[in-house]
C-alpha cells in the first residue's frame, strides 16, 4: 500500500504548474464518440482518472493513443458498443460522461451506476429525468441504467433541480443530433462546461450559453473531428495556492486562468493572504496570522465543493472561530475527522462544520477519505510537528499528475513509500 510521508515545518515557495482540468479532460474524452474520426486532446492530465476514460473508450471499441505525456490521440470511429462495464464505471463516478454521446450517436446506452469518491449521493436521477424529457426511455437492471430513444432525442425545454455540473454535460452532448432545439435551464456554469461546449462547437455543434444558467443547443448533423486543448485545473491550482497560504509562502501557480478560482481568491484575501492575480497565473503569500473567514460551498461562480478541504487546513489554523457550511455533498466532511486526528478544532453538526483554529498540528498517521482531502491532508503536514503519514493516497492519484515531486519542487520535506504487507492493518 503506497502512503505519502510529510515532514512538517519546512518553508514551502516557489512556483509551480498546474496541468489540464481532470473535470475537463474527462467529459472531452467522452465527447470524442460524437464525431467519429481521430480526434487529438492536448494538454491532457497524466492521472487514473484518465487513465480510466481511456479504458472506457477502448471498451466502446475506440483506439486511444497517447503521444508523449499529455496528448491523447482518440479514433472513435471504430466504436461499436454501447455498454459500458461496471468493473470501470464503479471507479469513477465521471464514467456517466459517455450516456450522453452514446445516446445521440446509437440511440441506446448501457451504463454502469457510477462510483469515485464516497463523498455523497451520485444523483444520476437528474440525469435520467432531463434526457426522458428529450424522449430517452430508461430501465434500470442489475445495477445498470439501460437507454434508449426509439424516435431520436427530440428537442425540448429542460429545467435541472440542482445546477448538476455532470447532467448539464450529458443533457449538451445527448442533445447535439436533437430533432430542434434544447432549452437547459439552471444549467450549471462552471469553466469546464464552457470548455466542453467550445470543443463541441469546433466539431460543428451548435451550442449557445454555456457559462449562464440558460444553455441553448441546436441540433445539427453529422460532427468531424478536431483538435483541442483542455483549459487548466483551477482546483489543482486552488491546493497548491492554499498550501502556500497554509506555509506563508509565496508561491507562484501557473498554467489556469485566476478568473476561474474569483471567489477563493476573494475568500483567501480575507484571511489575510497576499494574492497577485496574472492573466495566466497567481501568486499567494502570507506575513500575518490566518484570519477566520465563513464559507459555504455552492456551484460556480459560488465557492467550488471541491476546494471545502484545503480551505478547511486553513481555517483549522486561523486566529479565531468560522463556519464551514457544506451544500453539495452530503458526505463531505469526512476529512475533517482525520484532521481532528492531526489536532484540529472541529465540531460537525449536520452539514455544517464549527472550525476553532489551533496554534499548531501534530503529525499522524491518516487516511485519505477522498481526492480532495487525501490532498489537503498532506497539505495539512506540511506545517504540522512531525511526521504525518497519508494512505489510500490512490485518491489523490485520481486527480493530481506528479503531486509530491510539485511539492518537492516547493521545498516540502515529502516522499512516497510503500508500507510493509504486515503494517497495512495499522492504517484500518
């Protein structure tokens, strides 16, 4: 079992570069069955997550190849199926991506229910209840969600419940062949929606809005293949800012655009952090104490799930007491108990987390509950006493290319081991 070791008290600076959005790459991947032909993905993230997709792919019948370290080069036009199998799809709950294309290419669709990260409800019901309203009739049978539009997806007027980033993506992409026009309202707006639809849009789709909560797609014909490149990680971006922050820094992340991260940047600043926004980058320091500061996750532009425990390192060392207030996914606080571990201040009640900031962490030994927190957890080492060691780090993998050779590269006393078979059961 691989762990990650941090030796805490280390000045952490210097500057780093950030690689291509994994919530991005992933759905352009699947985006690729819609024009058959080669298709070529630059800046691609090397991570499992991909690596994943790209099994999915092959599944389907597709050829992946991959050309130097983050080019995928996809040829869907050899695509013949239309089932995807579980022993993938329970890996990553962005597997779901490929019912959309599936849909609008064949007319049918077998799909595993989604896994990933155990951090809440997979919500696959609003996916189902958009694409029925555009004529997808579904079943769901031995854990598998079989689709079909006997009369062609038909456009029509969609309202989502909940500003689903992974319905809003399938419900653009089933919608490219529509019969009409397909109205998506309270679509959600985040960057790598805007940089699906542009992708779409160079293979000849006819996509209008994206970035707004109303997005307006029309259908067209046939789609040809094309080059793209992914837009950079903004949350990649956003943990190894934090971890500068945490460490006072500076650090200088390259690589996104910090429009991108506006509200953590704005949340960062009033905890007393120095950030210097550049058109293709940010650098973060901090001379003072951490101030307090409230947050609550929402989806974009509102502050991203996704950045909750790296902020939550933060706070858990700020000069005072702040709320944390979860609001898209249930389960996401599971971190926090390891960070107790660590000896932080935290006290859970419902889907808010009561943050009293300590003057120091201590190194534990600690597991990664999910992508996010196994990183803000080797964040949280970097400043703790001692030696903190972080397993199931096959969570951050999911999500971060190179992670402790980036944070070497910052001046972090860090290093990957593989704990001995008979220590395994010491991390339970």
């Amino acid at each position: 079992m691989d762990v990650i070791k941090v030796e805490g008290g280390h000045p952490i600076s210097g500057e780093v570069t950030v690689e291509g959005a994994k919530n991005s790459a992933l759905k352009l991947m699947a985006a690729t069955i819609l024009a058959p032909g080669t298709n070529t993905i630059t800046n691609v993230p090397n991570i499992s997550d991909v690596h994943v997709m790209g099994k999915v792919l092959k599944r389907l019948g597709a050829t992946v190849e991959v050309e130097g370290e983050h080019t995928l080069v996809i040829d869907s036009g050899s695509i013949d199926r239309w089932e995807t199998p579980y022993e993938l799809v329970a890996k990553m709950r962005a597997s779901t991506a490929v019912l959309g294309p599936l849909i609008a290419r064949f007319g049918h669709a077998v799909v595993a229910m989604p896994g990933g990260c155990n951090i809440g409800a997979r919500k696959i019901d609003m996916h189902i209840l958009g694409l029925e309203a555009l004529g997808v009739e579904f079943s769901i049978d031995h854990g598998y969600i079989h689709a079909s539009a006997p009369s062609g997806v038909i456009g029509a007027d969609v309202t989502l419940e909940f500003a689903s980033v992974g319905a809003t993506e399938n419900l653009i992409m089933a919608s490219v062949h529509a019969k009409g026009t397909t109205t998506i309202e309270n679509a959600a707006r985040e960057p790598e929606i805007v940089d699906l639809a542009n992708m779409l849009n160079e293979m000849g789709a006819r996509v209008r809005g994206a970035g707004s909560p109303i997005i307006e797609v029309e259908g067209v014909g046939d789609l040809h293949p094309v080059e793209h490149e992914v837009v950079g990680d903004r949350i990649e971006a956003g943990t190894f800012l934090a971890a500068g922050a945490l460490a006072a820094g500076p650090v200088h992340v390259s690589g996104f655009d910090p429009v991108h991260l506006g509200l953590v940047l704005k949340k960062f600043e009033a905890m007393g952090m120095d950030v210097h926004r550049e058109a293709r980058g940010c650098t973060i320091s901090r001379t003072g104490s951490i101030r307090p500061c409230d947050i609550q996750t929402l989806p974009y532009p509102g502050f991203p799930t996704d950045m909750q425990a790296q902020t939550m390192c933060l706070l858990a060392m700020a000069d005072g007491e702040c709320i944390v207030t979860e609001n898209v996914f249930e389960n996401r606080f599971m971190f926090a108990g390891e960070l107790i571990r660590m000896g932080a201040d935290i006290r859970i009640e419902g889907h808010h987390a009561i943050v009293r900031g300590v003057e120091h962490l201590s190194g534990a030994q600690v597991k990664s509950p999910d992508l996010r927190g196994g990183a803000a957890l080797v964040m949280a080492g970097l400043v703790a006493d001692g030696i903190t060691t972080v397993s199931n780090v096959f969570h951050i993998d999911r999500g971060y290319e190179h992670f402790t050779e980036k944070l070497l590269a910052l001046g972090a006393h860090v290093e990957r081991d593989v704990l001995p078979d008979d220590l395994e059961g010491d991390q339970d």
